[in-house]
C-alpha cells in the first residue's frame, strides 16, 4: 500500500453496525452507523425507519447469567429525517428470561432520504454500559465498593486516568482485607510458617508499595494466574506514579488491574470452596469408616 493509500484510508468514515453501536459503545459519543435506517414502505407512509435488530448482551438474571439475545420491545421504527436529529428511546427485552430489559436513550438522523447510514448518539442506557462485575468480586473489595464501581464507568468512558486511580486507591484501602483472603486460602493449604508469617507482617506493613512487595513471593500456587503472584501483578501495575503515564497508559493498566482482581477473586473462592469440598469428602469417609 503506497503513502497516498493510506492517507486516504485514514480520511474514510468509520462507521459501526447499529448492533455493534447498542451492544458495545460507551455513551456520549457520535458515532457513523452504516446500517442505520430502512425504507418503511406502507399503504399510507413512506419513511426512513430506525433499524432496532436482535442484539447481544449480558444477562444478570439467575437463569441467563450470561450473553443472551435481546430484541426491541418498544421504540421501533421510529421515523428518522436528514435535516435534525430525532430524541427517543428504544427498550430491548432478554429472549431468554423475558425478564431483563435495557434501554437507551438515543439521538438519530439519517445521512440523506432513503440510505441506510446516519449518525446515531447515546445519552445513556439502563442499566449502566458495561460488562458487569462479578459478585465475588465486589465481595474480595467489601467496602470499597462504590469506589470500584465508579473506576468502572471511568474505565467504560475511556477515562484512563480516573479508572487507574479510582482502581489504585480500592486496592490500597483493602489491601489488609486481600491479603486476609491470601491468607485463609494459605491456612486451610498448609502453606509453610514462613510464608503465613511474610503475609502478615505485609498486613501489618503501613506502605503500600512494600507491603505488596513483601507479600508478592509468599503466593499460594493455586491463587498464581498463568503462573504469576497476582500481588506482583498487580503491584507492578499500581507502582507506576500517574503523573509520569499517558491517559492510553492508565486505561491500560487500570483494565489489567481490574483483571487480575477478577481472577485473583475467583482463585481465592474457588480455593476455599475446593478446600471446603474436600473436607467434607474426607468427614464423610471417616464417617463410614466408623460406622
Ligand atoms: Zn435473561
């Protein structure tokens, strides 16, 4: 590809499907949809109608947990001119539980009469965008939960310097409540003395920096994430100082941050859990031996 090709792919429009545009970008942005609008053709209208197609997206309910279809339960078809934009709002429904509902709300116009692109807003939606975190999660980081949730919707605005110290200052108020869950896990393990004694002095270390450093070797082999200390992990993270990162560099790391901790959670209840399953197991066989 010569310099002019390229130039002249960077000056094209980037336009996103409608579905891609509800499923998966942030609000407050304008954004260049291909597939906008249809035709309505009917015996008395004629008019560029808003495409509401079947889209994807997570369900909290009990029995979906999950990616399910969703589709347009109210707002479709609403006509669309080239001149202004039209305001409303549109609501998808679960297919699956028929329960949850999202809804967004939306400004639309049209490029020109009877094409299918425009230019689509999104003032918000309900529930918030974003995946959405998980309980155990929200367990591991206990009061700081608010704190957490509010790096979030920096994070899924794009805000990297928020995200990241929204993110740092979770870990830094619940260090001692991590480590306390490393810690169990070690217990119940039979990690050596040694290493239960590295983690709690790391508890009762009042600097964050070198407390994750002297807890980040002491790591049960069952909480390491594709062999790694989550704790160096995560301290290599945080140890960069904001000031010196780019906005790009602080999403980059809050979005590793908030992964390891995703992880790390699910390792310590996963460990628990197998621990407490096994020592079931084991009463139960005891049990029938004596019986
Ligand atoms: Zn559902």
């Amino acid at each position: 590809m010569s310099d002019k090709d390229t130039c002249e792919v960077k000056e094209e429009i980037a336009y996103q499907t409608i579905s891609e545009f509800l499923e998966s970008t942030p609000p407050n942005q304008l954004i260049h949809i291909s597939d906008l609008s249809f035709r309505k053709h009917s015996q008395y209208v004629n008019y560029d109608a808003m495409r509401t197609p079947e889209i994807q997206l997570h369900c909290e309910h009990e029995n979906c947990n999950g990616i399910r279809f969703f589709r347009c339960v109210s707002g479709k078809e609403q006509e669309l001119k080239s001149k202004d934009y039209e305001f409303f709002y549109v609501r998808y429904r679960c297919s699956n539980c028929q329960r949850v509902e999202k809804t967004f709300s939306l400004a639309a116009k049209v490029d020109a009469e009877n094409k299918p692109q425009g230019e689509c807003y999104k003032f918000g939606e309900l529930p918030t965008f974003g995946p959405p975190v998980s309980p155990k999660l929200i367990k591991l980081i206990g009061p700081d939960r608010d704190d957490f949730l509010k790096g979030r919707r920096c994070e899924n605005q794009g805000l990297g310097v928020g995200a990241f110290i929204y993110y740092r200052r979770v870990v830094e108020n619940q260090k001692n409540r991590i480590l306390g869950e490393i810690i169990k896990v070690s217990e119940k393990i039979g990690a050596t003395a040694e290493k239960i004694e590295k983690l709690k002095s790391a508890v009762t270390e009042t600097q964050f920096s070198k407390a994750l450093d002297m807890a980040k070797d002491a790591m049960p082999e069952s909480l390491l994430i594709n062999g790694h200390s989550p704790i160096l992990l995560l301290h290599s993270a945080l140890s960069e100082g904001v000031h010196a990162l780019s906005d790009e560099q602080c999403l980059e790391l809050a979005g590793s941050v908030r992964v390891v901790l995703g992880e790390l959670s699910d390792r310590l209840s996963q460990a628990l859990k197998n621990e407490a399953e096994l020592t079931k197991a084991l009463s139960t066989l005891m049990n029938k031996k004596k019986s």
